[in-house]
C-alpha cells in the first residue's frame, strides 16, 4: 500500500518528472510486484473476478506488452514480490477485529481493515445480484443476466493469490524473480544499494528509504515514457525536513503503518496527506508528539503503537542478502555479534514484535524462488492459521466441514513438517487456527506427535537417478506402474533416526518421492508396514489409462480427495440453499435437466478455459462460484501439505542442494512442482449452464444456444472457435464420467451419484450432436 494520497498531490503540485522509455537503455530494473500489478489492474479492470474465481486473464496480456517494450530497450527486469507482512500489516490484513468477521465494521475509513472492506463489498454485491434474479422471476426465462455492480470499486485486489501463477509465467518466460522474506520495496532499495539493479520501479513508500534518493513510479507504454520522483526536491518544495515527512507518512499511512491516526482520520482520505502537511508545515503539528500528549483518546496505546512500529519496520526490516542469509537492512550482522562494537550499534531486542519470529535462512531461501509460500511461513512465526472466507461468503455447511475437517487431514501435519527441523521452541509454540465463521472457537493444532510425521514416510522414496526427466504426473504414474513390488522398489528399511534413503541427485527423484509421500499421507497408499495402494491410489494409478490431457491430472486429484473428504455430494443441494442462476421457468419445467446441470457445471469449474486474455464482463452463478471454492480449498490444502513434506525433506539434507544455481532451482524444482497455478474460474462450467438452459427453451437448436453463450459471455472476441472449446469441455466430461465409472467399481461413490452423473453425461452430449 502507497503512502494515502500522496502521489496525487505529487501530480498536483508537478513534482513527478517525466523522460522517454529510450533513456533506460541497457539497465537492470528492479520491480515492485505489488506496486507494477495495481497498476496494470485498476479498479476498472477485473471487474467480476471476486464472482468468477481463477487468474485474471487480462493481467498475462499486459505483463507480455510491458516485457516486450523492455526487451525493445534492452532493459533486464527483475520482479520482486512480497513476502510475509509485519506487524501493523498483519493486523490490517486480517480478521482480528471483532466486526470484522461480519464485514460490518464502524471504524473510520482510515482505520478500517482491508478484511472488513472486502468482506462488506462482497456481501452488498451478492446481496444485490440475489435481488436482481428474484426481481427478474417473472420476465426470466433463458438470457442469462449480467451483474448490475462491479464487485471492486475501491477494494483493492488481494494480489497475493496470484502470487505462485505470476513466478510460473515467469519461471516460463526465463524472467528474473524473487520473493522478498517481508518488504518488497525495501528489498529493491538492497539491491539499488549493492548494484543488483540500476533503478527501481515501485511505490511512494520508498520516499521513506534515504539510501533510494528518486525512482521510477510509473510507466506509460503508449506515450514511451515513464514517470519518476526525486525526494530532495520534494522535501524541498514542502520544506520539510526528512524526519517531519516521516512523521507525516507515518501519521497519513503507508505500507508499514497502513491506518490513518489521529487527527487525521475524521479527513477524506483523498486529501489526508495535503491535510497532514499544511498541519505540520504551517501549524508546526508533531503527529508522534500528539498521540503522545492525548492518553484520553480511544485506543490511544494501541495508535502510538502503530506508528512505533511502523517507524521500526522501517528502521531494522530484514531483507535477502547476498550472502544467503536474511539480515537487517542498513546493518552488517558480523558487527551486531561483534562484542568490542556492540555499544556502537544499536539494535532492539524485540524486532520480533514489530516483524515476526527469525525463521530459518533455509527456509527464506525455499520461500525466495517460490517453492513454498509465505503463507505457511507466516502461520509457524505468528502462531496463528487464520482461514478467511471464501469468494461466495462461505455460508454452506458443507464449507464449514470442509475447514474443521482440514486440521486433521492436512494442518496438523504441515505445521509438524515444518517444525521438526527447526528450533525447538517452534515445536512447542501453540499454533492456533481461527476460522472466520467462529471465532471464539479457536483449535490448537497439534504440532507434537511422536513418531514425527517426517519420520513416518521418511523411508519412502523414488530414484530414477534421471537428471533430464520433468516431473509431471503421467510420468510418475508410469514409474510406479513399472514396478512389480512398490515395497521393494520405493521403500527403504531402517530404524536409524535422521534421513535414511541416501542423497537424491535428479530434480524429479526429489519431486517424486515428496509426492509419493503426500499420497500417503493424504491415503492414498499404506505406507507403514509395506507400500501398497488403497481404493483411492488405485482409482488414481489408473489416470493413465483414461487417456486425459496433461493439464487435467492435478484437478482429478482434487476431485479424487474432495469425494474423499465426503462433505458433499455431486448433486448435493449445499445447505443453506443458494440460489441458482437458472431461471425459475427452467428449474419448474425441467427439474431432472436441472439436476444434471447442476453435476455438470460443478465439474467443469476444473476445467480451465482456453481463450484470449481479456477482462471479464457477463453472467455470474454464485451455485456455481460455491462448489468451485470447494475444490480450490481442497486444492490449497494439497498444495501447502506438498510444499510441507518438501521442505522437510530437503531440511533433512535428502536432496544434493548444491548442485543446481538459482535458475535450476526455479526452472527444474519450482517450474515443475504440482499445484502451483489457481484453480480455474466458472467461465466454462457457465457457459454450459446457459447453453443447455437455452437449448431446452428454444426446440434443442444448437446454432441458437451457441449464438446466446457467444453473446452473452462475448467469446466472439475471446474464444476464437466456441464449439471447438465446448466439445474440449465435453471430452474432459467423458474422462470424469470414466474417472467416476473407476471410483464406483472401487465402492468409492454410491450407485445414485454415478447414474447421475451418467445422465448428465448423456444429457450434455445429446445437446452437442
């Protein structure tokens, strides 16, 4: 978050500095993610993508037009992306507030958390889209309807769901990257410093950093220029000194301290920092001196506080040095330890307070190539597994079981993954997890048990000794398929403590014998006594056989463990009921085709859509956006659960670490890891909600219904062959038909749910003849 309204006084008053793109030639450029993305991505862009889910397809589009303009100027970009928040940042991110959860808080719009913000829109647009449709009953038949509002405004997105898609396009592209272990922007001011780049792309924050005296703070592609600021003339136009404009940035807001303090949150926040200067330059106002002196004001404590460690931050942030390790900005760490000039630097005992716990070097390495997220970081040094909601709200039951269900099946067993290699006092440390729907209901995960859960598949592993193979599944699959005993071939026997199956040197032995191990610990093989495949492993080990596209391994695995966690069924009505997007003619007349609908879309929210980048505008289905939410918490948990019982193995020294540079590692290890791109959004499974909805109205016309869905959803701009994409959609329902003819010869689903899902099968291929 930029410092709050300050770049559009900088424009006000002309103190952004213009010159062509041409002048950088030859450069290496720093980028700050966060920053480069919400500008690509305004609140005009994007606008349905809280309703629809996935990645937003227009993002890649603008990202490819920048990357060319670069490489026409010979400019080497490197992208730096956040990392964990600290304190002030996590507090204003999260759920702590108690209205928060309800997504009606009262506080001034400075004070206000993004949680509560995005929450409270959410609800206001789904509530209106709900009205809209009952509105519509009687005149409704079977032309979809378009949301009325936007679901952005001046919510901004959460960009760090995009996180894992953007290093995969760019691990794709050969495109330098990094992933900061906290401030992004004062990671770039590190390496503006040791000569790693020679300017930065980024926020006003910067302002804030003295060794970055001007940067670049945005670019304008059509006109081939960009925009710059240079602090010394700033501070000079506001005749401030640097310590009053601290001061004021910290009292306005900004990426360390982001609420707005007293006096100033009763101002629009448009104006707040125009506001804060003139208080300080002519009213000679200390915003720290006036917290200090005003102990009767609501939370006064907690407000110093902010601003203290907003300051703090500021002062002693960590950054990714390059000797490996993670150290305070600003400061050599052999002095810190040097004892004769101990009393010369000054550094606080308690940055833990207003940063986070010290995780391992280890582990920001892992974290800055992008194999693990900071997510799971930030829930071992925070102690906290906060689970927001969803897209949809998170209303159903089945959801909510979803979430109590995951401690068990997964979190108790990442957090104990992630604990055991690293100091004792982490597996110890209580570790709650806080769910947004209660709570006052907090659970401790269990991060102790005895043996450790990396001593239980520790003697599982996979060596081809192949350094040329990519993992993939099919591949892994067809080494498991090649063996006649899995106990003899994957297994190693041996009580000695510490990692028993010698050292892997071929990146897919690495990615194999981790995935092997999540299998069985998701239970999909028996692993304790022998190796051996249970209902679900077979159900799996048979993907090859069904003839299916590379990109549809991982969401079968989803949907494998989601009808292995048994929440819900396929044509299962989610309880609270939520409304559907079919019209209240077709619900009444063809109740049985609706049923089949129903199983159709929930499927195809996994299917991803293959079309031209474009921003979204059409119909939405909350039904829908619900299941697909579903699926993709279930796929987050796998994820984390993977990236978990990775990290430990490679803590264990089970992998040769040395024999791969930086760019192996992203290419051949992160490039190749499983389930690092989002789950699809509902676009194709609504499109087949409308098509067959219009093909029951109009006398089963085809052309007619293919006519509507291209209309309606615009994929005469954006999918060039419509019918070809939906018979691609209709060949992957065949595959989950024989997936779930598989999972019914097992026992793993009832006979009513196959025979429904058949119908619906045969209902959708009649529609496309």
């Amino acid at each position: 978050m930029p410092i709050k309204s300050l770049e559009s006084y900088l424009f006000e008053r002309a103190l952004v500095g213009s010159a062509p793109i041409e002048s950088l030639n030859g450069i290496t450029l720093g980028i700050d993610v966060d920053h480069y993305v919400s500008r690509l991505l305004t609140n005009k862009r994007e606008q349905y993508l809280d309703a629809i889910g996935g990645f937003p397809t227009s993002l890649k589009m603008y990202i490819e037009s920048d990357l060319q303009v670069f490489q026409e100027n010979n400019v080497v970009p490197v992208f730096v992306f956040s990392g964990s928040p600290v304190a002030n940042q996590l507090h204003h991110q999260s759920h702590l507030s108690v209205d928060a959860s309800a997504g009606v808080g009262q506080a001034p719009a400075g004070q206000r958390t993004v949680y509560e913000a995005i929450i409270a829109q959410r609800n206001k647009l789904w509530a209106h889209w709900s009205n809209q449709l009952n509105n519509t009953k009687s005149t409704y038949i079977d032309q979809p309807l378009s949301p009325g509002e936007s679901f952005r405004h001046n919510v901004p997105l959460n960009f760090r769901r995009f996180q894992a898609d953007l290093i995969q396009y760019f691990i794709s592209k050969g495109i330098n990257y990094m992933v900061a272990p906290y401030s992004s922007w004062i990671q770039l001011a590190y390496l503006l410093e040791d000569g790693y780049v020679d300017g930065i792309y980024g926020p006003t924050d910067l302002l804030l950093v003295e060794s970055v005296p001007k940067f670049i703070l945005g670019m304008e592609f059509p006109n081939r220029e960009f925009r710059f600021v240079d602090r010394g003339r700033i501070l000079t136009e506001f005749k401030l000194s640097f310590e009053d404009f601290l001061d004021i940035n910290m009292a306005v807001g900004n990426d360390l301290q982001p609420f707005t303090l007293p006096p100033l949150q009763v101002y629009p926040q448009q104006q707040v920092f125009e506001i804060a200067l003139d208080m300080s330059v002519n009213g000679g106002t200390n915003f720290y001196t006036y917290l200090l002196t005003n102990p009767m004001q609501l939370d006064s404590t907690k407000l110093l506080s902010y601003y203290q460690k907003g300051v703090a931050a500021l002062k002693y942030m960590p950054v990714l040095k390059t000797n490996g390790r993670v150290e305070l900005y600003g400061y050599d760490e052999t002095e810190l330890h040097n004892k004769e000039q101990d009393e010369n630097v000054e550094v606080p005992n308690d940055i833990h307070d207003f940063i986070q716990q010290r995780l391992p070097h280890e582990y920001n390495f892992y974290r800055s190539i992008g194999l693990i997220s900071s997510k799971l970081l930030d829930i071992v040094s925070t102690g906290v597994y906060f689970e927001y909601p969803p897209l949809d709200g998170g209303s159903s039951d089945s959801y909510r079981n979803l979430v109590k269900k995951s401690v068990e099946q997964f979190k108790n067993k990442e957090i104990n993954l992630l604990t055991q290699p690293i100091n004792r006092y982490y597996q110890i440390k209580p570790i709650k997890h806080v769910k947004w729907f209660s709570p006052g209901d907090d659970i401790t995960l269990v991060n102790r048990v005895t043996p450790s859960i990396y001593d239980r598949v520790k003697h599982i592993y996979v060596r081809t000794d192949d350094k040329t193979r990519a993992f993939s599944m099919l591949e892994f699959i067809n080494v498991l398929k090649d063996s006649k005993d899995m106990a003899k071939d994957f297994t190693v026997s041996s009580k000695k403590p510490g990692p028993i199956i010698g050292e892997l040197t071929a990146p897919f032995d690495l990615l194999a014998t981790n995935f092997l191990r999540l299998l069985s610990l998701l239970g999909f093989f028996k692993y304790e006594s022998t190796l051996k495949p249970t209902k679900y492993g077979e159900a799996l080990m048979k993907f090859n056989e069904l003839n299916l596209e590379l990109e549809f391994y991982e969401p079968f695995l989803v949907l494998l463990m989601f009808f292995k966690l048994g929440v819900l069924k396929l044509g299962e009505e989610t309880q609270p009921p939520t409304q559907s997007a079919l019209s209240q003619v077709t619900l009444r007349s063809y109740p049985k085709e609706s049923q089949c609908i129903l199983c159709l879309t929930r499927v195809l929210t996994l299917f991803k859509l293959r079309q031209k980048p474009a921003n979204y505008y059409g119909p939405i289905d909350k039904k829908t956006l619900t299941f697909r939410e579903h699926l993709d918490y279930v796929k987050q948990n796998i994820s984390e659960l993977f990236e978990a019982v990775l990290v430990s193995s490679l803590a264990a020294g089970e992998f040769n670490r040395i024999q791969l540079d930086n760019a192996e590692w992203q290419q051949k290890i992160v490039g190749n890891a499983p389930f690092k791109v989002s789950t699809p959004n509902t676009v194709m499974a609504m499109m087949w909600e409308f098509y067959l909805q219009k093909w029951l109205h109009n006398g089963q016309d085809k052309q007619d219904a293919l006519a509507l869905v291209s209309n309606s959803f615009s994929a005469y701009k954006h999918v060039p062959n419509l019918e070809e994409e939906m018979k691609r959609a209709l060949k992957y329902l065949e595959n989950v038909k024989s997936l779930l003819g598989v999972m019914h010869a097992l026992d793993l689903i009832q006979e009513s749910e196959y025979e429904l899902f058949n119908d619906a099968a045969a209902f959708a291929n009649k529609a496309m003849e």
